[in-house]
C-alpha cells in the first residue's frame, strides 16, 4: 500500500527525471463530506475539470463538488451527476460541428469512460508533491519522449503492450481521469474544449504536449523502474 509521503516523494522523483515544467497532479474522488481534509479549500469559483487540472498545475490546492464544476459533461464522466441530456442524444456535439451527425455524436458518448453518477461528492486536485491526501489517479502532460518513458516504466517488468483510448471530446475527464480510475494507463490529448477553456482562464494546454494518466497504485513501480531503463539512465548520466 502507498503510503502518502511516498506519493509526494514520487511526485519529486518523477518531475525531475522526466524534467517536466508543471508538476504532476494528484487526483482524489472523494466519495462523502467527511473525506474532504481539513485545511484544504474549497474552489473559488466554477470550473471546468479540464481547467482544474491546470490550475493544479500552477500549484493550487482545492476540492470542488458538483456545483463547482462548470462543465457537466465533465461532471457526469466524473461521477458526481448524470449525464446532461443534450449530451446523451447527440445534439450538444453535432450542434458544435464536432462531428458529421447525432448518431456519431452519441458515439462519442457512449464509448466514453465513466464513473456511475452520483459514487463521487467532490474531487480533490493538488501537485503530487504536496497532496493533502492519497491520490487515485495522477495526471502528467509532457513531450511525447517523455510519456514513452513513463510508458516503458509501466510495462518494464511484465512487458506487453499499453492501449491507449484517444476520443474529440472528454479527453481529460474521461480518458485521462476516468479510465486510469478504472485501472489503465492512458495516453491522450487534450481537447479543443480544454484548450479553449484553459485559455479563457491565462493557461494552456501545449500544443506539442500529451497527457498522461496513471493509476495511483502503478505509481511506485513507475518510480522504480524509470531510472532502470537503458536509454533513461544515460540520458541522467549525461551520455546521451
């Protein structure tokens, strides 16, 4: 079992070695009130999740319930609310040009990740280095390189192979939330909503980025076996 200090001290590890610019974010899915730590805030103001993990990455710390949440969408993907009916017959993509027809748009919704609405009363968002609490999932964006690393860290020991699931839309709710909740390593990219949402805020999603989620439980082996790997311990070595 992972115990909080080692979350915090991987999130350290993991930052430097894969030299990222933002930290890693922790995630929590909160399933009552009392779960919620004391000392940590709540958030300001509405958001987007998307958002949220951004602003986790400027070093915020802070738990949002379902009225916090701006985006619904993201919500229901989350477990905290059903999903909005605009979404669940197609209009609220198809209307957006986002696809050919409400048939493909309802698609993108039912091959979506989720959680069953209603199991989760708050997230809760922090770096990984300072997490008030064990995370459940963790979110890192950085270069294609370095999301191979992560990767190849994963699947060091037991080899095989890691299927990531790529949508248009709900890309960091869904896939990079939701599905490594579920118990799978994801590699996506942000979507269009996320980027124009993070944007309206001063952040941003990089262009030349990927995004990846990762099971809090995988977290120490990740750690462990990153530095073992041949091409990573000549690259810390100054060999490459």
């Amino acid at each position: 079992m992972i115990e909080l200090e080692q979350c915090r001290e991987i999130g350290r590890k993991l930052r430097e070695i894969l030299a990222l610019k933002s930290p890693l974010v922790a995630v929590s899915l909160l399933s009552k009130p009392a779960d919620i730590p004391a000392g940590v805030r709540e958030l300001d103001r509405p958001m987007f999740y998307c958002c949220m993990v951004k602003y986790a990455m400027a070093g915020n710390t802070f738990y949002a319930t379902e009225k916090l949440h701006e985006c619904k969408r993201g919500a229901s993907a989350l477990g905290l609310a059903e999903p909005p009916e605009e979404e669940m017959t197609g209009e609220f993509y198809f209307g957006r040009a986002s696809c050919s027809s409400k048939m493909a748009a309802r698609r993108y919704f039912e091959v979506a990740p989720s959680l069953r609405a209603k199991s989760v009363y708050a997230t809760l968002l922090s770096p990984l280095e300072t997490t008030p609490v064990k995370p459940d999932v963790v979110i890192a964006e950085s270069t294609p390189r370095r999301a191979l690393e992560l990767v190849q860290a994963a699947i060091f020991e037991k080899g095989g192979k890691v299927e990531s699931w790529i949508s248009a839309p709900r890309q960091v709710c869904s896939y990079s939330t939701a599905r490594p909740y579920l118990g799978s390593l994801n590699v996506t990219f942000a979507c269009e909503f996320s980027r124009n949402k993070a944007k309206e805020m001063g952040l941003e999603y990089s262009d030349e980025g990927v995004i990846i989620g990762i099971p809090a439980e995988i977290l120490p082996a990740i750690a462990k076996n990153l530095p073992l790997i041949g091409y990573i311990k000549k690259r810390l070595s100054g060999a490459m």
